[in-house]
C-alpha cells in the first residue's frame, strides 16, 4: 500500500504512466473510488525502490503496488475518503483471492518495506479496518501501558520480534533499527509515532508474532 505522495491525481497519473519516471505500481486508487490499472498481476511493477520484507531485497519482484491518490506528508496529509477505501478494499479482497500465498502479515505499507525512505500510506491509514474486512493484520493496542519511569524494554528482543515478523533490521539492512520502530509504530500504533520502544509496543508486537505464521 501507498499514497501517491502528489498534489493531485493527475499528476500522480501521469508520472505512473512515463517510461522515463521509471516508476509504476499496478494500480491507482482515485478519490472517489476510480480504480486505474497499470500493469498486470503477474508482471514486475517498479513501486517499492530499495525495500526488504521477510529477507527479500527485490520487494518489487514479489509484491502487488496499490497506490492511493493522497498528496501525503509533503503536500498537505489528508484523510482518505470513504469510497477511496471501499475501492481499496474491494480491489485487495480479488488480489487475496487471485493470489492466497498472499497472507495477511505481507500485506504491508511502503514505510514497513522502505522504513528509511518513506512514510506511505502513513497514519491515517485505516490498518484496523482492513483487518476487520480479511485484509492484513491488526491487534489493539492496550490502553495504559506507555513506557514509564523505569520500565525495562530490551532493544534487541524487540529487534528480534521486528525481524520475524518481517521488518528488516540491522545487519540484515543499511538503515537505523529507529527508523524501523517508527514504520511500526506509524502502522501498528499511530496514536504515537516517537521512536521509542515502550511496554505498549512489545506488547502489540508479540500479539503480532502470535496472530501471524511467518
């Protein structure tokens, strides 16, 4: 999942479709629910740049791009619209169904696959209602449970539970484990995005690493 990351629309369209821009996605996703569809399922699309996911370098090579029209963090973040996410739902659920090795932990945002680049579709990004309609992976957060004075939280055991859930993390890739957290944080605990591994954190990461089968 992506935002285009563009002004409007049709600049965003446009890029998709130059040869030069050397970058494409397999759809898009308008505002009022257009879908536009660029390459097929069963071709490389170019959408997610230097990325890794479950010890793959080469995202692109194994992944199906959704970009949905907002002009994101640069040019204004804006909610997404409803028959936007109608549109995105009923084009995911064809996707799982056209492709079941598809499971809902690799259903991810471009910040979990590029976490040093991007920050896509970012925290407005409805996660928990996806979910609830088959498509991808959450579980509440606990209320209350905030890192306090004092509270113990191992950076290596979360490290651990990043990477078998799918995230990379150092050595296995270039970038800051911090940038990570915040990819997780922004996807799984967008009430707040701060860098810092807290008790509430963990928590939902284990729940995570339960729910799912990497």
């Amino acid at each position: 999942m992506h935002y285009t990351g563009m002004r409007t629309a049709e600049e965003a369209l446009a890029r998709l479709c130059d040869p030069e821009a050397k970058v494409s996605a397999h759809y898009t996703v308008d505002r009022d629910g257009t879908v536009y569809a660029h390459v097929p399922e069963d071709r490389r699309a170019r959408h997610a740049g230097v990325s890794y996911w479950a010890g793959t370098h080469d995202v692109n090579s194994r992944s199906i791009g959704i970009e949905i029209v907002n002009p994101g963090h640069e040019f204004g973040y804006v909610a997404f619209a409803e028959p936007q996410i109608e549109a995105v739902i009923a084009l995911s659920r064809g996707i799982l169904i056209r492709h079941p090795a598809i499971t809902p932990w690799r259903v991810v945002g471009h910040s979990d696959v590029a976490p040093n680049r991007k920050q896509d579709p970012g925290e407005l990004f409805p996660w928990e209602r996806l979910a609830c309609e088959a498509i991808g992976i959450w579980v509440a957060p606990r209320g209350g449970s905030h890192q306090g004075p004092g509270t113990a939280v191992s950076e290596s055991h979360f490290a651990d539970g990043l990477r078998q859930f799918g995230y990379g993390v150092p050595p296995d890739v270039d970038w800051p484990l911090a940038d990570v957290i915040v990819a997780f944080q922004r996807h799984f605990r967008p009430s707040l995005i701060n860098g810092i591994i807290d008790a509430e954190c963990t928590a939902i990461l284990e729940s995570l690493l339960a729910e799912s089968n990497p």
